[in-house]
C-alpha cells in the first residue's frame, strides 16, 4: 500500500507512506490511486495530501499531483497539500507550484484552511 486514505471530519486526507518516491513503477501506481481520489472527496469537496513521510520523490511525482490537481479542478474537488520537506518544497518553488497549488505547513493548519461542517460554516 502506498497510501493511507482516512476520513477527518469532513475531509479525505491521503498520506503517501513511502520515504522514497523514486521508482517509475511507484510513481504510476500512485497516479492509478490518485484517479479515484476525486470520487472519495466528492461528497465534500475537499482532499489533502499529506507529504509528512516523503523525502524524496521523482519528478515524474510531480507530473502526477498536476493532474490530480487538474482532475480537482474539473470535478469541483479542493485539494490542498501539506507537510512537504524543505527539499522537495525548493523544487516546487523553483517550478512556481507553490503559487498554484495550496500548500500548508501542517495537517492541522490545512484542514483548518478547509473550514469545518462541525462549526458550522463552509468555505
């Protein structure tokens, strides 16, 4: 299993278990998983990815959250990114993703970027 999918209120957060995410056939079982995350989401419209475990990943990963991003997109899905390590953080700042894609410090601080349906307000 590469990644862990839990229910945190009302919010799928998918956690990519592996350190490594270097080889090609990782990268495309993760695209494969990836494909049904916007169908998970779509009762709520919301979806984190939590890089916490990820040290290092292949640029082809990158390729993979774009079109996880783009799929979110089409299917009104919001995607929001967190704890992703200095290294990889430099490599999205060096691509401008940090200005396309929304990206948090922590877990915490994203899915209270979310809004939650337990307060009582959506945003």
């Amino acid at each position: 299993m590469v990644l862990d999918i839990k229910d945190k209120e009302d919010v799928v957060v998918v956690t990519l278990l592996d350190v490594r995410i270097l080889d090609t056939a990782a990268v495309a079982e993760i695209g494969e998983e990836f494909k049904n995350l916007t169908l998970q989401a779509a009762a709520d419209h919301k979806l984190l990815l939590n890089f916490a475990k990820v040290q290092f990943m292949a640029s082809a990963m990158i390729g993979q959250i774009m079109k996880l991003h783009k799929m979110c997109k089409r299917d009104k899905v919001r995607l929001k990114l967190c704890c992703i390590c200095p290294n990889i953080m430099e490599v999205f700042h060096v691509m401008g993703l940090h200005k396309v894609l929304d990206i948090y410090d922590t877990e915490q601080k994203a899915l209270d970027a979310f809004g939650s349906r337990r307060l009582g307000w959506f945003r």
